[in-house]
C-alpha cells in the first residue's frame, strides 16, 4: 500500500513538474502497443469457463501522464473509448485491430486536466482521485475517493467542462476510508428492474457485516445494499450486461497470495435495496496469469452480436507494473438471447 501511494505521489509531481503542459486538449499522445497472445502464460489455452481470451496489448507512452488508468467505457461504435486516470484526467482515443480482429493498438489518444465544479484542475490526488466511471444519456459520471463523490460532466463537452453536478451517494461518508472509496460506478439498462438506476459500490467500505457497500442512486428501487465480501479481493469496476447483471472486476495484491484479479456475474434481479448479493466467479488469475493492477472494465456488443468485456490496468506510474487491455468474449447463451431482443 505504501508503495503505491508513493508511486501516485510520484505521478502528481510530475504534473506540477510540467507534465500538464503535454496534456493540453488537441495533443496527441503517442503510445505503443505491444500484442499479447495467452491469457495463461505459457499456454493456449483460449476457453475459460463462459470466457473466451480473444487477446490484448501491453501499452507503453513517452509521455509521463499516460498511465493510472482507472475506469474506461466504450462509444457505441465500439471503437473510440472514455478513460479517467486517478491522477485527475481524461484519457480518451480509439483501439485498432489487425486484419484477424484482434487487438493492435491504440491511436487518437489525448489527456486533458479534469475540472471540479469550481472550474478548477489539477488541485491535487486529494481531491481529484477518479476512481469510476459511467456514461449516462448526455453527462458522464464519475466517482472520486479521498474526497468521495459522484460528479456529473456534459457529454458532449466533458473534456472542456467544469462538473455540473454533484449526486449524493447515499453511503455515509464516514463508511468510506480515504484510498478505498467509491471504485465503481455503471447504469443499469432501461429494459432492467433497476429502469436506467446509478448503481455505485464502494472498494472497501463494509457494512456491519463486513460486506461492502453499494447503492442505487436513482429509480423505482433507490437505496442501499451490500455485495458479500470474499477473501482479500476489492472490487475495482463493474458494467452491466444487456441482460441486467452486473459484472464486478474485482484486484488483490497482498505479500501473502500476491497478485490476483477475479470477474464476477451478480443477478441484476437480486439487486434492490436491503439486499446482500452474491455472484457467480467467471474467471480468476494470478501471477501465471497476464494481469497486473487490474483496475477497469467495459462491456459491449460487437457487430455478430456477442458481448465483448474489456478490462485495463493501473500501473501507478510505477516501472515494476504495465499498462494492459485485455479481451474475452461472453459465451453466455442467455446475455446472447438477451442482447437480441
């Protein structure tokens, strides 16, 4: 843990050291993408439980602010993305792919300062420590620890923008340490139970139970409910399926098990207020796994209709960890019934 606060501490000097100026809107960030092949490393293995590993980069920059990656969501042509960097910016730009679709690399990319509602950026990782993120209809949400909030930015415009809004979170503040607050922000669909509902869940703030918090922000079932804690694993993002289930992309890192990173499906109708939801484990990984710091998850529907999860690591401006995104397929016959009504 203290390294990688020291390692963030790092990454914020950098930007009051001039890093800033390189990341001024209309910059292009040049970054090279190294292709992975094997989720297992020394294997081929493709097939994991309903997952199928469908590839990924290992992503390096010159510039000092790429990286920190914390939460990404897609463009619904699903090839231009949204990134926050806990080091409080926008990262936005596109993937590519080689002629067999597979993950090639990343092109258009850009880093702007995020602005608080004051209008104000670069105050420090104290108060612009970006955890979450969500695209909701015309803003994008997102959540911050340290100074726990959900803000609201216009979309289009975001990157130019002051937040607009600030949401209440419905967790006590009390609840949430400073470095282990509010990870996770998603939608819900429209067609689901939760009808469009804001959906937040806290890394480590546990209830009286232990289990961690979360919360329906707005909609007919707005209220508190706990996720059941399992083990030594945080949750660090979540997005929801067509179907209304939620995915959690949850990261452990402790001397004792070392690295680890876990998906997990929670039942969109089990999610209401009051309740304590559990979820089925899709996949987990470890050190002979290709992980790092697995911090962010997105979900999308490709042109044949199959839902695609893509996940991205927080390499804390810290040479002994990578950037990665990686990609796996859904082969979840109800997500796929679902995704074509």
């Amino acid at each position: 843990m203290m390294v990688k606060r020291l390692c963030r501490a790092a990454s914020v000097l950098l930007c009051l050291a001039g890093g800033a100026s390189a990341a001024m809107a209309g910059d292009e960030i040049p970054v090279i993408g190294r292709q992975i092949t094997d989720f297992r490393i020394g294997s081929s293995e493709t097939t994991f439980g309903s997952l199928e590993f469908l590839g990924g980069l290992e992503m390096v920059s010159s510039r000092a602010l790429f990286g920190s990656l914390s939460s990404i969501r897609f463009r619904p042509d699903q090839k231009h993305f949204i990134v926050v960097l806990d080091t409080g910016q926008w990262l936005t730009g596109s993937i590519e792919r080689d002629a067999r679709g597979k993950l090639s690399g990343l092109s258009q990319v850009e880093i702007t300062p995020m602005k608080n509602r004051a209008g104000r950026s670069l105050e420090g990782k104290g108060y612009m420590d970006a955890e979450g993120l969500a695209l909701d209809g015309d803003r994008i949400l997102v959540s911050f620890e340290q100074n726990h909030r959900v803000d609201a930015y216009p979309d289009p415009g975001f990157a130019a923008s002051r937040a607009i809004a600030t949401l209440p979170i419905l967790i006590p503040r009390k609840m949430l340490s400073d470095n282990r607050g509010i990870e996770t922000i998603a939608v819900a669909p429209a067609s689901s139970p939760l009808k469009s509902g804001v959906v937040i869940v806290s890394e480590r703030g546990l209830d009286s139970e232990g289990n961690r918090m979360a919360a329906i922000l707005n909609g007919p079932l707005k209220g508190l409910f706990s996720i059941k804690r399992d083990g030594s694993f945080d949750v660090t993002d979540g997005a929801f399926l067509p179907d209304g289930d939620l995915l959690l992309l949850e990261r452990r890192f402790n001397m004792a098990e070392g690295i680890g990173m876990r998906l997990r499906r929670i039942k969109g109708a089990d999610i209401r207020p009051g309740a304590v939801v559990d979820g089925e484990l899709l996949i987990e990984g470890n050190f002979n796994s290709q992980i790092d710091n697995m911090e962010g998850l997105d979900v999308f529907q490709a042109a044949d209709g199959t839902t695609h999860v893509i996940m991205v690591s927080d390499d804390n401006h810290s040479i002994l960890q990578r950037n990665l995104m990686l990609e796996f397929r859904l082969s979840d016959r109800h997500v796929l019934s679902a995704a074509s009504d």
